[in-house]
C-alpha cells in the first residue's frame, strides 16, 4: 500500500468470522479519495482475547474501530463511556478512541435511517411496521423512536428473540415519544390490520436470505399494496423474495445495502469528523457485493485460477473433488467456498497446465465482471483449433518441402552410382 507512511493512522474492525467483511474495502476507499492519512484492517479476534486486543488498541492509540458479531453486547464492559442509543440497543458497532477514552457507540439504526432518506423517503411522524427483534432490528426500532416515528408495531415469532422484543417495546415507551407494540408474526389479523396502517413494512429478520433464501416473512402477498413501502435489512441476495413480490405489486422497496453503507458513513464520520464520499465507496466497494458468481458454478476446466482481490492480494481457487476451495498463500490457509459468491475479487487469472500460458481475462467492471464462462470455453477451443491447424498445415508443409528440394537435389533422371 504506496500511501502508508509513518503518520499513517489505524483504523479496523474486530469479529470473528470477519474475511467476508466489505468494511475494510469501503473505509480504505473513502480515506484514498478523500486522501486522509488512515488505513483500515480486519482484525480477528477469538471471545479469550477480546480484552486484550481492546487494551492493545488503545495502546497503539488506534483510532477507532468496528466491532461486528459475536462481540457488539460484550465490549461494552472494557469501554469507557456507552453513548444512549448503545445503551438503548444493548449492542455497540463502533468504538472512538479520544486520546485513551474509549467511547462505544451504535450506527447500524442510523444507517437504516440515512438509508430511507438517501431514498427520498420520510417516515418521521408516521407508523412503521418491522419483523424481527435481533440486532438489526433493535438497532432500526430504536433509532426510529428517537428520530420521531410516530408509533412501531413489531412482530416476532416466539424464540429466543421475543424477551428482547419485549424489552424493546418497554424501552420504546418509556424513553421516547413513540408508541411500541409487540406482536406474534402467527397472529395473521393482527399483522394484516397493522400493515395497512403503515407507511412501511421491514423485514428485519433472516427469512430471505441463506437457508432461508426464497422464503419470505409474510404468509402471502395479499398484505402488500401499491403504496406500501417496503424495505429489507437483507443484501445478500439483492432482492429478497419479500423484495421481489412487493417490487411486481409497483411498491417502493429497498434492500439492507444502504443501511450497510450508512453505519459504515456514521462511524466514518465519528473517526474523522470527514463526510464518507458514499458515490466513491460505493463504486469502488458495492459493486463487488453483487459479483454473484458463486465458486461451485465455475467449471472445472477453469480451475485452478488466481484471483485478485481489491487489496490486489492473490487467492488460488482450486477444486478438490466436488468442493472448491480457496487457497491463500500468504497463511496458507485454505477456506470452503463452494456456496460462496466470489464477489469481493476484482480479477481472474486463468492458469493453464503451462504457468507460462497465464491470461488475465478481465479486469472488474461493475456487474460486468466475472468472465462468460460460455465465451471463454469456446474462445479456448477455438484457439485449440487454430492451433491444431497450424501444426497440421506445419505437418504436411515439411514433407512437400523436404520432397522439392530432394526433387531438385536429385533429378529424378540422375544416375545413382
Ligand atoms: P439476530 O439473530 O440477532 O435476529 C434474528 C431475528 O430474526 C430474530 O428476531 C428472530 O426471531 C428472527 N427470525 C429468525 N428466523 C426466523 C423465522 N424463520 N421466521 C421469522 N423470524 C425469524 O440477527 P440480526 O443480527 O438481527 O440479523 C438479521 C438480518 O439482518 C440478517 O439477515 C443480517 O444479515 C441482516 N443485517 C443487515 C445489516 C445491514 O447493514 N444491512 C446489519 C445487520 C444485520
């Protein structure tokens, strides 16, 4: 990386699994634009070690960081100061380290919030309703009270989330101006009457994504309607069953993909007191997410190939028996990547049987990118074919010629003595 130097300051992000993460992408991007004198890693941290890798931080004065999953409820007790909306949400995304005071705080609410607004959309003073009481939509309900919606109907099937469903609708009333409901998503009538008087129905949950991709929160589409908007916390895929019903009903929709941008925004801001350049960040970080070539699709004979990711780091993609693998030399670790969308790599390299025959296919372009494998498949038989061609033209030409100089060398008239 050219632009570290000895003034480079350090930002990051703590979580384990944390390789998937785009963060780093998105905040290094931002520093590069706007030319600031930070640079963001990925730190994986195992639960024994979170302590240590806090003080550590604040020893080497690091700035400031994210804290993704399973540590957002349990930094808190090695923190100095919780700001309100943490406290509120039981959960911290970002730590600020003010010269060794070190303030934990949350920005996924905010991002949602940022997120509707980038979308023209205003629900302040309005009644929204959401599914789902986890991280996420704690984090949305919460900041929605404080921001001034005017009434929350949530619902929620009754697992391990309903406490804090419960929890949320008391913290709800008795510390904002905004009226909390608690629902059963079983409760069809209830959650029927509820979205019709709302503005906005969010989908808060996992059902839509993973092992429940396809699959929606809503028994059917009957509870939509044209002026619905309908919102999903869900990027991956882009759009979610739910997303794609409401889309065909002519409802406004819109993914997690903002709320992911803008709590990386707010804690940006919060770092470097800089506005994050959301157009760069998302043309150099976004279009990547949705690259959704997954490893198990691409054919063996494309494989093994190198791929590049935005850091210009080199991974090996190999298939060992049915499962693809990813190779990374520098740990040498491999990592199982069968499902995985191989979206946070910006080039391939194709390494045939002779190393030396490497082609670089191409170069990322938005939603352009990976390789036509279709294309590619025959654009190499063709160049076998041409090939063969060659060698056969080659093959009959060394005879014919051998055959005219013999001719003119030895006359068929001459005398053999
Ligand atoms: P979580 O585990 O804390 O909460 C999961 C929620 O989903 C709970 O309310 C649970 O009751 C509900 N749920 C689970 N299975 C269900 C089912 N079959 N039917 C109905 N409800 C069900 O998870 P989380 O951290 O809140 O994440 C939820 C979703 O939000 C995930 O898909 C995650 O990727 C996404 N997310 C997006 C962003 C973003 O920036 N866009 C940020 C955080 C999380």
């Amino acid at each position: 990386e050219k632009r570290i130097t000895g003034h480079t300051e350090l930002l990051g992000l703590i979580a384990t699994p944390i390789r998937h993460s785009k963060s780093p992408v998105m905040h290094n991007a931002a520093c590069r634009a706007l030319g600031l004198d930070y640079a963001y890693l990925a730190f994986d941290i195992q639960p024994d070690q979170l302590e240590d890798a806090v003080k550590g931080f604040k020893a080497l004065n690091v700035r400031g960081w994210n804290v993704s999953m399973p540590y957002k409820t349990t930094i808190g007790q090695y923190l100095d100061h919780i700001t309100p909306i943490a406290k509120m949400c039981g959960a911290i995304n970002t730590v600020i380290n003010d010269h060794g005071v070190l303030t934990g705080t949350i920005t996924d609410g905010t991002g949602y919030m940022t997120a509707l607004k980038d979308q023209g959309i205003d629900i302040i003073g309005k009644k929204m309703t959401i599914v789902g009481a986890g991280g996420a939509a704690t984090a949305i309900v919460m900041q929605a009270a404080l921001d001034g919606v005017k009434e929350i109907s949530i619902f929620n099937i009754k697992d391990a989330s309903w406490d804090r469903a419960l929890e949320n609708v008391e913290k709800i009333n008795s510390q904002t101006q905004c009226k909390a409901q608690l629902f059963d998503l079983n409760d069809h009538e209830t959650l029927r009457k509820e979205i019709n008087e709302s503005v906005i129905f969010t989908n808060a949950t996992n059902v839509g994504m993973g092992k429940l991709e396809g699959q929606m929160v809503l028994p059917d589409t009957s509870y939509l309607r044209k002026d619905l908007i309908v919102s999903d916390v869900i990027y991956m895929p882009e759009k979610t069953k739910l997303l794609e019903e409401a889309e065909k009903i002519g409802c406004k929709t819109i993914n997690g993909l903002g709320m992911m941008l803008y709590q990386g925004a707010a804690s940006f801001k919060l770092w470097t007191d800089q506005d994050m350049p959301i157009d760069v960040v998302k043309e150099v970080g976004l279009t990547a997410i949705y690259r959704d070539i997954k490893a198990s699709d691409i054919p063996n004979h494309f494989l093994p190939c190198i791929l590049f990711d935005e850091e210009d780091r080199p991974f090996i993609l190999k298939r060992k028996g049915k499962e693809c693998f990813l190779h990374d030399p520098v740990s040498n670790s491999e990592i199982k990547k069968d499902g995985s969308y191989l979206k946070n790599f910006k080039k391939a390299i194709l390494v045939f049987r002779d190393p030396k025959k490497e082609k670089i296919l191409d170069e990322v372009k938005g939603k352009e990118w990976f390789w036509n494998p279709v294309k590619e498949f025959w654009r190499s038989y063709i160049e076998i074919g041409f090939l063969t061609l060659f060698i056969n033209i080659f093959a009959l030409a060394v005879p014919l010629f051998t055959m005219s100089v013999y001719d003119r060398v030895v006359p068929n008239n001459a005398t053999e003595t």
